[in-house]
C-alpha cells in the first residue's frame, strides 16, 4: 500500500491524499478545500481504477482560463508517484 500526500499548484484545494494498493489500484483519495462537490465526486470517481488509467485520463483537464485543475493535479500527484515506483524509490 502506497500513502501520497501531493500539495496542490494553483488551484482552490490544498492538498491531495491518495492511497494505491500493491496492484496499482486507487483505494482512497481525498481532496483538502476545493470545491467540495467536484472534488468529492472525482475522488469518487476514481476509487477502484488503476491509478495509470486515473493520471491518463485526468491529465490536462483545465478549470476555466487556469492552466490546471483538481483533477490535473490529482494526475500530476500519481504520475510523480508511479514515476517514483519505476525509479526505485
């Protein structure tokens, strides 16, 4: 089992903590402030996907003129992640 805490880069929440289980599947994750709904309902979302799938999808999604989101940030934080795993740490 894998615990991320990813602090968040321009946008409303603060944080993310997700937790991926040894065969790559997201088993929790949560968001710190945003707007709850939204947040609430891709962490939602997200829970049993292989966290490659979740970062793939998300990746690049924008809210209005930013040039992230929650749901970027929530790709950014399991590709670091998944970056980590390959490179041993």
């Amino acid at each position: 089992m894998k615990e991320i805490r990813y602090q968040t880069h321009g946008v409303c929440s603060r944080a993310i903590e997700i937790e991926v289980d040894d065969s790559g599947v997201i088993t929790a994750c949560r968001f710190e402030g945003g707007c709850n709904g939204n947040t609430q309902g891709v962490s939602r979302l997200v829970v049993g996907m292989k966290a490659s799938e979740a970062a793939e999808r998300l990746r690049g999604i924008r809210c209005g003129m930013r040039p992230t989101s929650c749901p970027d940030q929530l790709a950014r934080a399991l590709t670091e992640a998944l970056a980590g795993e390959t490179a041993g740490v």
